[in-house]
C-alpha cells in the first residue's frame, strides 16, 4: 500500500473490514457448541507450530514466527483489539503513517477471512461428526469439502502483505517514536490490545533485519500445502 495514498479511505475500509468481524463473531454468539471454534483453531496453531519449529528455533526469526502464529494465524480472540479499533479508527487515521494504517487494515483482512473460513470448517467438521475429535484425515477432507480456494489464496497473499508493510515500518524512525509515545496513553485509554498488536509486530520485524527470505518460506510452505490439500484427498501431514 503506497504511502501517498489517502488515509482516509484506508480508515474507511478498516471500519468496515471491522463491522464484517464483528458481524462474524454474533453470529457465533447463540452457538450451542461455539467450544468447537477454539477447538479448531488450537489443532491449526498446532500444525503451525510443528510446520515451523525451525524457523521458532531460528535466532533470527523466532519473534516473526512467534508474532505470526500468535497474532495472526494463531488460536488468539481478537475481539478486544478489534473493540478498541472501532471505537478510535478516526483517530488512527489522524495520529498514525499510512503504512501503519495499512497493517491494521491488513492484519483486519485477514482476520475477518480467517473467521469465515473457519466458520466453513467448524460446519464440515460437524457433518462429517468430527468436530470434537479433529485428526489430519478429517482435516483434510473439511478443507476440501470447503472449497474456496480463491480466499486460501487471499489468505497466504495477506500474511505477505502484512510481513511486507511491517518491514517497511521497521525503516521509519517516526515510527518508533509514535508506538513508544502511545504507550501511556493506550493503557490510559483502554487501548492495551491495539498497542500491543503493532508494537509487538514492529518489535518482531525490527530484529529480524530483513523480511524477505523469513515471507519466502512462510508463502512457499503455505502454498505448497495448500495445493496438496485440493489435489489430494489423502496428503499426508506436513513435516
């Protein structure tokens, strides 16, 4: 997202980005079973973490790994970051760079995709009686009962994105400054889950100097699986 352009209409698409996640957790709120959501997302934080044990045992790119698989693929409840989020979207859009802004609005995408998606697994699982009992064959067969190949896809393309723009804030000192002088008043304002977000995303890329080879190897992994899975009704778990 180029820095020329309007911050304002990145703020709108957050907003609504925002209500569509919220929209998405109502939803969920009448669930007789909404246990079996969490569920789901703690077996795939754990195929994450056994997918990406060398990049976690990395010096150099355990916080990204960490920040990735706990603030955006991980089994995390993002519903205090995104309260916080609608109730100050206005200001953002006054006191943050718009490659700040971007990474909100990203990181929101790709939330609001992954709950969806979710959603589509939790109800396959459910068909087939597996809900509570997910193993990699009933994994696989919920993924390609799913469909939606086009948002797996979109969903890789924005982790890209995402690691790509908090890269660049890495090389902004105003930056730095702006999350460090926010701090204060976040905690004040009951904004401690916004703050953290980009603070420990901006932290995790800051010490990894350099994004490229780290977002290479996420992309290429989560690419290749993701071609295994619809072409192959009985891939094998990812080593």
């Amino acid at each position: 997202m180029d820095e020329h352009l309007d911050k304002d209409a990145i703020g709108h698409e957050l907003a609504t980005c925002i209500a569509e996640a919220r929209e998405l957790r109502a939803a969920r709120a009448d669930d007789p079973r909404a246990e079996d959501y969490p569920h789901l997302k703690e077996y795939q934080a754990a195929r994450l973490a056994h997918s990406y044990a060398d990049l976690l045992a990395s010096a150099r790119y355990k916080p990204a790994a960490e920040f990735f698989l706990s603030d955006l693929y991980g089994p995390k409840d993002f519903r205090t970051r995104d309260e916080e989020l609608a109730r100050v979207v206005p200001l953002m859009v006054h006191v943050l760079p718009a490659r700040a802004l971007a990474t909100l609005l990203e990181a929101v995408k790709m939330d609001t995709l992954s709950e969806s998606l979710d959603t589509a697994m939790v109800l396959a699982l459910r068909k087939a009686g597996r809900n509570r009992a997910i193993d990699w064959p009933a994994y696989v067969a919920a993924y390609r009962s799913c469909g939606r190949r086009e948002d797996r896809e979109l969903q890789i393309a924005l982790v890209d994105q995402i690691g790509k723009t908090l890269d660049r804030l890495t090389r902004m000192p105003l930056v730095r400054y702006s999350l460090k002088l926010m701090s204060g008043p976040a905690h004040l304002a009951g904004l401690e889950a916004l703050h953290g977000f980009l603070q420990g995303g901006y932290d995790a890329f800051s010490r990894m100097k350099g994004a490229d080879e780290f977002l290479a190897i996420v992309g290429a992994r989560e690419t290749a699986l993701m071609r295994e899975l619809f072409a192959n009704p009985d891939a094998s778990y990812p080593v």
